[in-house]
C-alpha cells in the first residue's frame, strides 16, 4: 500500500527505538480520540495512554512509553512527531510547465523543472530556479528571484526586485516588497510627504512566510530575513528592518521600521517591536509583549512596556491585591475618622 511502512522501516528513518513488533504495518497516524490499530497514535504522557485499546501502537518519549505496547520509543517527542508527519505528509506533485491561462514574459527565466499554475505573473527579468512552484494566482514582479524548490501558494505576492532563497515556503496573500511606510508629516501645506522605497526585500533559504504577512522593502538598500526564519500568519516587518536566522514570529506580530533581530529571537503572537532597536540572540518575548528598547541576549520578556517576565509576573500578581488593599484602607480611614483627637501632651 502507498505511504505505509513496518515499525521498524519507521524506527530506521527518525532514529526511534521499535517496542513489540517490529514488522506491523503502520498505514498514517492518528490523535488519540480517532486512533486505529493501522495508524500510530503520539503519547506526550502516560496518562494520555489510559483507556487507549491494547491494538493501538503508540510513539512516546523513554520516560512516558506504555509498558506492552507495539510502536517507537525516541529522545525527543516533538521531534519524531515532526519527523513522523513529515514522511506521512499527503504529496502534492503539480506537473512542471506553465499553465495556459498564466502569463510569462519573455525576458523572464522559468527552469524547465518549475511549475507556474493558472492566472500567475512573472514579469520581466524575474528568474525562477528550478522545483519551484508558484501554483496559482501568484504575482511575481520585474527582476524577482525565486530560488530552488521554494514554494508559492495561491494570490502570494513578490514586487520587484525581491529575492527569495531556496526551499522556501510562502502562504498565500503574503506580500513581500510592497513600498515601506516612508511618510515626512508636515509639508509646507501641511500635507504628508511620501519618501521614495526603492529598495528591496531579500529573504534566505529555509524561510517560511505566513498567510497575509508583509515584509516592505527597505528605504534604499534591503529588508533582510535570514536562513531558518518563520513566521506565522498577518505578521508586519517594516522598512529597512534586519531579521537574523532561526527565528519564529507568532501571529499578528509586528516590527517597526529600522529594527534589527539577532538570531534565535522568538516573538509571541501579537508581540510589537519599537523601531531603531536592536532584539539580541535568543531574546524571547511573551505574547502581546511590547519592546520599546534594546534588548541583552537570552532576555525573557513580556508586558507592555516589556520588562523581565518574572518581574513583569510579580507586578500583575500584585495589580490583584489591589481592591483588597483599598478596601482595608477604607476601613482604617472610617475607623480614624471616629476616633478622638489626640491630647496634646504638656510639659
């Protein structure tokens, strides 16, 4: 059968250790409450194992694996779990060539391994490596680079100049290169200013762009997103902004322009950024945390103004004592208020 494979073929490709039978044939995987005795269930803790039939055959860490079961012992759960579903992930091989009804000028480059699906634009000098796929809808401007393998989903948008590494993955309705926010309030009517963006959005190898993210393109030189980086849905990168490798940007996060962030950041969803700060290596920032200053390396941070999260915990703790406070206080002030004045004392 296509997709299915022994325990121990299974065991062999994520480095697990098989328990029970080693030839079981294992067709897909499966949460706890739709197990079947065909596809492994994943077991985070042995409690999650009670009252799963003795058929089901199970992936869990050494500390949390069920005695007598079939299935894979590993070191990291998450890891095999991302392992797992990477070899059982439904493929999706669209067929190389253009699509009649997509638009390809003729000053652009299409490998003739790539694939460009129905209603797409590629202008002219665009350049699109080889395994790319751009599968509908997609919009790739003058002089775009796509690089090897990368992956563009429906309405995904690249204006000019943009370059995208290899194996990338962008979602659809992302935009990458629109116009930075450039605006010189008060003119000499009074009017806003628009300052020219003529630079461009350069991206690494690995990254992932979420569903209706915007990265703008620098004012003269480049916005940057380094190898490894993902981001996650309606994620805003502003102007000229620098983003190191490795990092993860949770939803509706965003940068203003000019920010530089190290590698290893990891910014909690709807988290903000100030502009002109530096966020160090391994900076972390709680959901909806604010960053108005520089951060030092390995920080955890949340709030609004972010400050140390457990410094920042202490204080919210303490925010609930607040109407028990007032309230004692209110007593001690009515008590004072009905009690006689002091004697002055004489010598």
């Amino acid at each position: 059968m296509e997709n299915s494979y022994r325990l121990r073929e299974l065991s062999e490709r994520i480095g697990a250790t098989v328990c029970g039978n080693g030839e079981r044939i294992v067709e897909g995987l499966s949460e706890l409450n739709d197990c079947a005795p065909e596809r492994l269930s994943f077991i985070e803790s042995q409690k999650l194992a009670r009252g799963l039939p003795e058929n089901v055959a199970v992936v869990a860490d050494e500390k949390n694996f069920p005695d007598g079961r079939d299935g894979l012992k590993v070191k990291s759960f998450r890891a095999a779990m991302a392992a797992l579903l990477a070899i059982f992930e439904p493929r999706y091989a669209p067929p190389v060539g253009i699509s009649g009804s997509a638009f390809v000028d003729p000053e652009a480059i299409v490998a003739p391994s790539a694939y460009v699906g129905p209603n797409c634009t590629v202008c002219a000098g665009a350049r699109i490596g080889s395994g790319v796929r751009l599968i509908a809808n997609v919009y790739v401007g003058p002089d775009v680079e796509i690089g090897d393998d990368s992956v563009l989903e429906p309405m995904a948008v690249l204006q000019r100049r943009t370059k995208v590494g290899a194996r990338c993955l962008i979602h659809s309705c992302a935009v990458l290169g629109a116009d930075g926010f450039g605006i010189i309030p008060g003119g000499p009517d009074g009017e806003n200013v628009k300052v020219p963006q003529i630079g461009r959005v350069v991206v690494g190898d690995d990254v992932e762009i979420g569903a209706g993210t915007c990265i703008d393109r620098a004012t003269i030189a480049a916005t940057v997103v380094q190898n490894g980086t993902k981001m996650d849905n309606q994620v805003q990168i502003g102007h000229n902004c620098h983003v190191g490798k490795n990092c993860i940007i949770a939803s509706q996060s965003g940068v203003a322009g000019s920010t530089t962030i190290e590698d290893g950041v990891v910014m909690g969803a709807r988290s903000g950024l100030n502009g002109h700060i530096k966020v160090a290596r391994g900076t972390q920032i709680a959901g909806m945390g604010i960053v108005m200053k520089s951060t030092k390396p390995g920080q955890i941070l949340s709030g609004h103004p972010a400050t140390d999260h457990m410094e920042d915990f202490r204080f919210k703790a303490s925010l609930r004592r607040v109407p028990d406070l007032l309230k004692r206080l209110k007593k001690l002030e009515e008590v004072a208020a009905h009690e006689p004045p002091h004697a002055e004392k004489r010598d």
